[in-house]
C-alpha cells in the first residue's frame, strides 16, 4: 500500500468517525513506540483507532493485520498518548479498528474494542 491510499483511508475513516458523533482528538499521533492512526472521544472514552486500508480484499480482511503484538503495542501507545495530553480524567480508554476496503466498492467495517 502506498502512502496517498493510507492517508484516503484515513480521511475516510476520520468522517466516519465524525459523523457517528465521535470527536477527532489528533490524527498520526507519533512517539519513540509507535504511531496512533487516529484518538478520538467518543462519549467518555478516549479510543485509539487503529486504520487499515486495502485497494481491494484479494488480501483478506484488513483487519487481519493487526497481531496481538500490534494490539498490545496499541493499548501502551494510548495510555502515553492519555498521559502527555494529561487525559486522565478519561477512565474508559479502548483501541478499535477500521477496516477500509476501495475496490470494487467503497466498503467500511469499524469495530469496536479489538
């Protein structure tokens, strides 16, 4: 995947986001353990979300490619994330994921809490 099909998955998602009611906090939130796609508010939580985009499902489900590892890496990335905006007063902090598959139609799975 190049990096303009990364960034239109993560526009797509960001409005789906949005217009679920969800506020966008930051997006490509980057320290020394990783990145964070996109933090949002949604309610009282403050949720990593996780984007994967493919051109097409020949490769399987995008989602796929999020290993525990990923996962865990995921969780350490929010609480830091929580920790520098000094979010704390958020109890509820969760990670979930879009997938976003462009061809032959737009499809968008999001899931929460992965």
């Amino acid at each position: 995947m190049n990096q303009a099909t990364g960034k239109r998955g993560e526009d797509l998602a960001a409005r789906f986001l949005e217009a679920a009611g969800m506020i966008i906090l930051e997006r490509n939130w980057r320290c020394a353990v990783g990145e964070l796609d996109l933090v949002v508010r949604d309610g009282e939580a403050i949720v990593a979300v996780e984007v994967k985009t493919r051109t097409t499902s020949r490769a399987g489900h995008p989602l796929e490619a999020i290993t525990p590892v990923k996962l865990h890496r995921l969780h350490l990335l929010l609480r830091a994330w929580v920790a520098e905006h000094e979010m704390r007063r958020y109890q509820r902090l969760r990670v979930d994921g879009v997938a976003i598959t462009l061809l032959p139609k737009l499809f968008i799975d999001y899931r929460k809490g992965i």
